[in-house]
C-alpha cells in the first residue's frame, strides 16, 4: 500500500509539473511579446517580425516541432538568446523554468534544424546563373560605383572552447581559439557562401585557395565572363578575386579603385584584417591594372 502511495504522489508530481512547464512557456512567450522591439532585437538579435517568421520556416521546412511544456517558439529564443552571448546565463532569462540540460538539448534541436539542407538551400546560396550575377553586378554598381563585382569575402574568428584533439590548428595569432569563418555576402549583406571548416591558425587565402568558390570563380573567368570578388590585402590578388593596392599616390587611377573597393568590402562581417607586405601591394598594382581601368572609368 506504502509503494502504490509512493507511485500515485509521483505521478500526480509529474503531471502538476508538466502543466506548471506549460503554464510558465505560455507566460514566457506573453512576457516576450510585449517586449518592446528595439529591446528584444538586444537580446536576440533578431526582430520580433522576423523571429516569428523563422519559426514558421523551421516548423515547415524541418522535422523540429516543440511540445506542450516546452513551445517550439521557446526552443528558438532559448538558442537565439545563446548565440547572441555565448552565454546559458541569459538563457535562463528565457526560460527560466528549464534545467541546463534541457535548455542545451533545446539549443542542438534548433541548430540542427537551422543547418538541415531546406534551410541552407534557401537562404545561402551562390549566384549560379547568368541573369543572378547580373542582378548582384547592376546593384555593386549602384551601391558601390564599381562593375563587375558579386560579392565581397572576408573572413571572421569564432571563439571555441579549447579543443582537445588537434588543438595547434584552432589557436589562432590573437592568442584564444577559434575556427577561422570564411564568408562572402552581397551588396545587401545576404551570405552567400560560408565556409567553417578550417581552424583559427589557418589564414584567410588557405581558406579561399581550398574552397569550392576559387575554382567556380575561375572558371567563369576562363569561360570569358567577367566578374570578381572584393577581397582585403591578405588574399592573393587574381582577375577573378580583386585585392587593394597599397600606398596608392593621391588622385591616381588606383587610389580611386582602392577607395571605392574598400567602401564595398565594408559590407563583410570582419574580425579584424590581416596586414599586407609592401612586396604583396607592389605586386598587386600591376594585376590588377586592366580591371581598374574598366571601374574607374565608369
């Protein structure tokens, strides 16, 4: 009789809890409604707008779904609030009826689901077609003042956890580790390749020299369609990868390039620029004089 007490109080324990979970998720998600703008897009970096239309899309387009005591809603706030500060101490703002544990389970539903192939097909993709590097080339050259152009590349630190297999290859040159984030992104901001595969002792133009991008690149060159990348002074100049020219006299053709190029090359997220060598920018005055011309004379 003492036992079937015991499993009766405990069942009834676990409902009161699961309706108590329920209770504070619809409590939560009202408190953050009425969170003005501006202090939500503070804590999560995204709009209310656009939060809830990423819900929509994970809820279609992926297999993540919430439960009665913890919203799919919750589950995303949970993760936006950790990628915002690298911090659970936040997220318990958010949640704050969720254990750690289950608030990281939440936080790997979510990213999982943000990297599902639906999800990466449909907002960060390359220009393949002639007529989308035309519409990226047309807005450069409206923006920008420079032709030609569809995109600019940088790269950006990541801070991790210290690894403990391979640990020399995440340690980069500002003395914590990371992973070294190759991105390219329009005149818009929009990502359009991102490459995190390569630890923070890799520098910049490994990363590009290794990617899918560079030969794709090339070939467009080679194939006669002109266009480039707007890249800073730690990657190898190329006609299909445009790099600034150091040191450039004032007035000149290439001051004029450099100054629009590096007004553009603003638009990528950037950790910090890699220092070009004066032999690096002598170099480059001469590869990239027939593509200078062509943007500084229009």
């Amino acid at each position: 009789m003492h036992t079937l007490r015991l499993l009766w109080a405990a069942q009834n324990e676990s409902v009161w809890l699961r309706r108590q979970g329920r209770y504070l998720s619809r409590q939560q998600l009202e408190t953050v409604d009425e969170m003005p703008d501006e202090l939500f897009i503070q804590h999560f970096r995204l709009s209310k707008t656009v939060f809830k239309h990423l819900c929509r899309i994970l809820r279609a387009r992926t297999t993540l779904r919430g439960t009665p005591e913890i919203p799919l809603e919750i589950k995303v706030l949970c993760t936006l609030s950790f990628l915002a500060s690298g911090s659970y101490q936040r997220v318990v703002g958010v949640a704050q009826h969720l254990t750690q544990r289950t608030t990281s389970r939440c936080i790997r539903e979510v990213v999982d689901a943000l990297n599902h192939r639906n999800i990466i097909k449909r907002w960060i993709t390359f220009p393949q077609t002639p007529q989308e590097r035309s519409r990226i080339k047309e807005q450069f050259q409206r923006k920008f003042n420079l032709p030609g152009v569809i995109g600019c590349i940088d790269c950006t630190h990541i801070s991790i956890v210290k690894p403990t297999d391979s640990e020399h290859l995440f340690y980069n040159r500002k003395g914590y580790h990371s992973l070294n984030i190759q991105m390219i992104c329009d005149h818009n901001l929009l990502i359009l390749n991102v490459n995190s595969k390569f630890g923070g002792a890799t520098h910049d133009s490994h990363i590009w020299s290794a990617s899918e991008i560079e030969p794709y690149m090339r070939r467009l060159h080679e194939s006669g369609e002109h266009v480039w990348l707007l890249g800073d002074s730690g990657y190898p100049q190329r006609p299909w990868l445009m790099t600034p020219i150091l040191n450039a006299l004032p007035g000149s053709q290439e001051e004029i390039y450099t100054s629009r190029h590096s007004t553009s090359v603003v638009t990528v997220v950037e950790d910090h620029i890699p220092a070009a060598s004066q032999d690096n920018a002598t170099d480059n005055k001469t590869q990239v004089k027939n593509n200078m011309e062509t943007m500084c004379t229009n």
